[in-house]
C-alpha cells in the first residue's frame, strides 16, 4: 500500500475499492450510485466490483428518490443497501429518507463525498456543513481523515467498515459515512489498471477484524422482564412488524405459540406480518371498537406488539379498556406508547417468550382454571361473531361492481392480487382502508408500508426497492404521493421490474375528507387541503413509457390486473374516485353495522 500512497488519484480509488469490498464481506447486495465529480472514486470502484458481480449496482439522477429507492432494498432482505453521493445539497436530498429508515428501523447505509479540510468555511465551491444534516436521525457518524480518505491507515479503515456496518444493524437504521476527498480525484487508466490488476478478495483479509454484529436481542436481561398470564382473560395487539427478514419466522412461529397457550384473541393490524390462518385473529377488530361493548372481565390483559395501529378508535379504547398492558418492540428501546399506559419490553418477541417459559411457565394456576377458561371462550366467541356479521356485511355492501371507492378497493383487492405477491400501501387512506374493510385474503403475502414517518414521500421509489429484491408487487398509491415521486418511475422502466402501481387518483389529498369531515364543510377541506393538480398521470406514465390503464369500475378490475401482470415490465392501473362520497360512504359502513349488531345482539343469533 505505501507505492501507492505516491499518487493521491490512486490512493483515493484504492481506499474506495477496499472500503466497499469491506462492506460487501459484512454482507451488502446493492450500491446505489449517485452521479458527481467529487464521489468519482468510489463510483470507479463500485462499477468495478458490479462488473465482477460482487455487487448490484444501480445508477440515478435523483438521490432523494435513489435513497427511498435503497431503503426498499434494504426493507427486502434486512441488509444495508449503500447509497453513494457526491458533496453539497445532494446529502440533503438524503434526508427524507433518513428519517423513515429511522422509524422503521431498516439499515440504511449513505456514504456521501466532501471536500477535504483546506475547502471548508473559505468561500470554496460547493462546500456546506453536510456532517450535520443527517445527525438528528443517523445512528451514528462517521467520518474518514479530514484531509482526505488517500491518508487512512489500515486500522481506521476497518474501523470505518466495522463500526458503520453494526451501528445501522445493531439498532437498525440510517448510518452516514462522509468521506473527505482531496484532489486530483479520479485516477488515470494506468493507475486505474495498477489498483485493480492487483486485486483479489484475500488482499482484504486485514480488513475482516473479529468484530461481530451483536444484535440487542441477544443482550436481553430477565432482570427486566414484564410478564402476564396466560390463564387469564387478555388480548393480543399487533401493531406493524419492524423486525427483520431472518425474524419472521420466529415472530410468527411466537404468536402462535402464545395464542395455543392463552386462548387470547388477535386484533392485528395489516402490517403486522401475521399468518393469514393464525388462530384466534379478528379480522374486522377496527369496526367493532366504537361500537359499545365491554369484555367480561374487569382487568383485561394487552400484550401490545410493535407500535400502535393507525386507528384514532384504538387509541382511545385502549385508553380506557385497561391499565395491565405489556408492549414488545422488536429492539426499539425508544417509547412507541403515545397512550402512556404499557410497560415496554424491548428485545423482542421471541425472547420474552423464551424469558416466560423459563421463569413462569409452570407459575400460573389459572391456566387450568375452568372459571377464567369460559370467560375467554365467552370473549373469543363474541369476537368471532361479530366479525362473521361484519365480514358478511361488508360483503353485501361492497360489491364488486360500479363505480370505483376505496373501501371497496380495500375490500377486494386482497383476493384479486395473484397468490403470494407482496404488497405495498401509501401511508395516507389504503393503509386506513385495509385496517377496516379488507375482504380477508386465503393467501399469506406481506404487506408493506412505510409508518416509521408515515409521510408520503418515495413512495414508487420504495416499491422499486422493494420489487428489485421480491420480484413481483403491487403498489397501491395516491395522486400526490405518485406526482411527489414520480422519478421512480425510471428505476421501474430500467430494470423492467413487474410492478403493477395502482393509483387512487382522489384529485389531491382526499385523505382530509376523512380527518376533517366533521369539523370542517367538504368545500374549506378542498380550498385549504386538498391540493388537486392538473397533472394527467397517464400523460406522465407515457412520457417514461410506462405501459397504462384507466379502470373506469369495479367489474374491470380483475382484468386490468390480468393485465398489468401480463406485460414485460411496470404498469400503470388508474382509478379515479371522489374523496366526498368515500368518507360517506365510510360513515355509512360503520353506521350500518352499529345497527346490525346490535340488532342480531337483541335477537341472540349472530347467524341469523
């Protein structure tokens, strides 16, 4: 290494070929490649290590949307996709991505390019405090030497690798890695062949130091262990999922395994990554809780998984159902109770049950207690039947036919989605929707959607991501959030991924017909709200040469997404719907079905 420390050029590209060699040994798939002159080595040696299939590489214009584009990469397979930029207001794009990725808990790993020490504060070009714009959010920082990555030592350099890559998988999330450059930056061939002719993956052995990744679950101390018991009344609450993909099945596996054992019924929200046949699941829970009824018994228990559902009616029933609740976070040791009521235990499902069975299994005598025992038959029967008269309900009023609505998308798209294809919601009204109305699926798939900020930006770039590393998805989107992201659209038509995009075309922001309706007239919501634009989005479709579809109603649903999944590449399916009568037509749902419980209550025949 000291020839090369001779030529700054060669020594920069040397530094950027070790470095993502580094990450790639610890696991990284995908680079997102950013364009700029001042990141220039580190996109040779990226380009170099795609042509020699150690990485996927892609390229974009655009690093807010490249960002959310590597935070659905990220989402797919649970490892740090890298997002490379050049220095300046690029870094600041990264930013809204940051933040969700810090919600949510996904890794996310930017590594951006600065100029080196002598540039900073003196007027040069393109020189802003960028170490500081990710901090608020970032799990950690890091930082090569301030005059320039051609001065690292072997030590810092695997203490750059090691420490970013388990500060963004420990506690998953975004880590900046900002890496001085100092001039001339970009290597000549003869230099460029120097580096790379002497390349090979056992040169890198110096850099796999024995630090592991040591994830918080496995710190997890019975000392602080909340426990309830099963032999009780209680009830399962699972808010969206933030685990990661290696964890699934152990989550999963978990419910079970604690619902066999409690007999407690399941209010689970569409995110939460639940088995479609689990046991004792209430599908229709959200329509019920408005609806005055109480649980035959005095302190029902709440074992609250993940963060809380987006559902005012939970909010405020859990306010006031009981005070005896435990909340598992799947090792976010930050507060997710808005309520103030639970007791939080951070390190995972999985590992409080495994706490349980090793200190409490053989505790409880009231698991053989015929008195508790018929008073949770008694609650798991009335939950049954109500969702039985919901389920029927919603069947006979949301018809696959006429005019479009998003309650009947919500309703039906479940069972139209071909078997096992994953799914995406915008975090705006199909994510309330599908709290509410879904017409239960028979098929397990994912749903995704991206409620650590809950904000509507990358939304088509996430999908890319997400469809990049599934394969075939189906995005559910809006107007707004499409027209805000609409540069997605040329990672969709690059890589020809199978992406049916259907977008809810509400004319702007008809999400504030639902959070507004009673407080203001439908007119002020759309003067102050609602936002419509003029864009024609199948227009734009074609302007990226995105195949697309007007569903002009329900009957040509099913069709269109024959389709869309049909053609060799990503699809546009438009349905335009009117936000007014939506949330009529919701109000009236809930209306409706108030009365009809409580008319098949009084006649004591849920069946009936």
């Amino acid at each position: 290494m000291n020839s090369l420390l001779l030529s700054i050029s060669r020594s920069n590209l040397y530094f950027s070929l070790k470095l993502l060699e580094g990450f790639h040994g610890k696991g990284m798939k995908h680079v997102v490649l950013c364009p700029g002159n001042r990141s220039s080595p580190l996109a040779i040696a990226a380009g170099w290590l795609a042509e020699k299939g150690y990485i996927n590489l892609t390229t974009a214009i655009d690093e807010r949307s490249a960002s959310f584009m590597a935070l659905g990469l990220s989402t797919a397979n649970g490892l740090a996709t890298c997002v490379i930029t050049t220095s300046g207001t690029a870094v600041a794009e990264l930013l809204p991505a940051a933040v969700e990725a810090d919600r949510s808990c996904q890794p996310l790993l930017l590594i951006t390019a600065d100029r080196p020490e002598r540039l900073k504060n003196c007027g040069a070009n393109q020189t802003v405090n960028q170490e500081e714009f990710l901090l608020p959010v970032a799990r950690s920082f890091c930082e090569g030497p301030k005059d320039g990555i051609h001065l690292v030592s072997p030590y810092l350099l695997a203490s750059l690798i090691n420490d970013s890559w388990n500060s963004a998988h420990d506690f998953p999330g975004p880590v900046h890695l900002n890496l001085p450059l100092e001039e001339p930056l970009l290597a000549n061939s003869t230099e460029q062949e120097q580096v790379f002719s002497g390349w090979s993956p056992s040169n890198f052995s110096d850099l796999q130091t024995s630090i592991k990744n040591v994830e918080k679950f496995s710190q997890a101390s019975s000392d602080e262990f909340v426990g309830l018991d099963p032999g009780l009344p209680g009830l399962i609450l699972a808010g969206p999922w933030r685990g990661q993909p290696k964890n699934l099945y152990g989550f999963q596996k978990t419910i079970f395994d604690w619902q066999k054992i409690s007999g407690w019924p399941i209010f689970a929200d569409p995110l939460s990554a639940i088995a479609i046949d689990q046991p004792g699941l209430i599908q229709h829970w959200e329509l019920f809780l408005p609806l005055e009824f109480s649980f035959p018994f005095e302190n029902l228990q709440i074992l609250r998984l993940g963060p809380i559902s987006v559902s005012r009616n939970l909010e405020l029933w859990l306010k006031n159902i009981s005070n005896n609740q435990i909340l598992v976070t799947e090792g976010d040791p930050r507060n997710l109770d808005p309520i103030g009521i639970s007791e939080q235990w951070s390190y995972g499902f999985e590992n409080w049950f495994r706490i349980f069975k090793s200190r409490n299994s053989s505790a409880y005598s009231s698991l053989t207690n015929e008195s508790f025992n018929s008073i949770k038959k008694s609650i798991m029967k009335d939950l049954l039947d109500r969702d039985l008269i919901a389920q029927s309900w919603l069947d006979r009023k949301l018809k696959l036919e006429g005019a479009v609505n998003e309650p009947a998308l919500a309703h039906w798209m479940p069972r139209l989605i071909p078997k096992k294809i994953p799914l995406m919601l915008s975090s705006s009204s199909p994510v309330r929707d599908w709290l509410s109305f879904p017409k239960p699926s028979k098929e397990n798939r994912r749903i995704f959607a991206f409620r650590g900020a809950s904000g509507i930006d990358g939304t088509l770039s996430l999908g890319c991501g997400l469809s990049m590393e599934l394969g075939p998805l189906v995005l559910i989107t809006g107007d707004l959030a499409l027209l805000h992201d609409s540069n997605g659209w040329m990672f969709a038509n690059s890589y020809r991924l199978k992406l049916v995009v259907l977008l809810i075309d509400n004319g702007g922001g008809g999400i504030f017909h639902q959070l507004h309706c009673e407080n203001l007239h439908a007119e002020k919501i759309d003067q102050l709200f609602s936002m419509p634009q003029s864009v024609d989005h199948l227009a734009l479709a074609d302007a990226y040469h995105i195949p697309r579809r007007q569903v002009s109603c329900m009957e040509d649903l099913p069709n269109a997404l024959e389709w869309g999944f049909a053609q060799y590449g990503p699809v546009l399916l438009r349905v335009c719907t009117n936000p007014l009568r939506d949330s009529i037509l919701r109000d009236e749902l809930r209306k409706g079905l108030a009365k009809k419980l409580k008319d098949e209550t009084n006649e004591g025949s849920p069946n009936s």
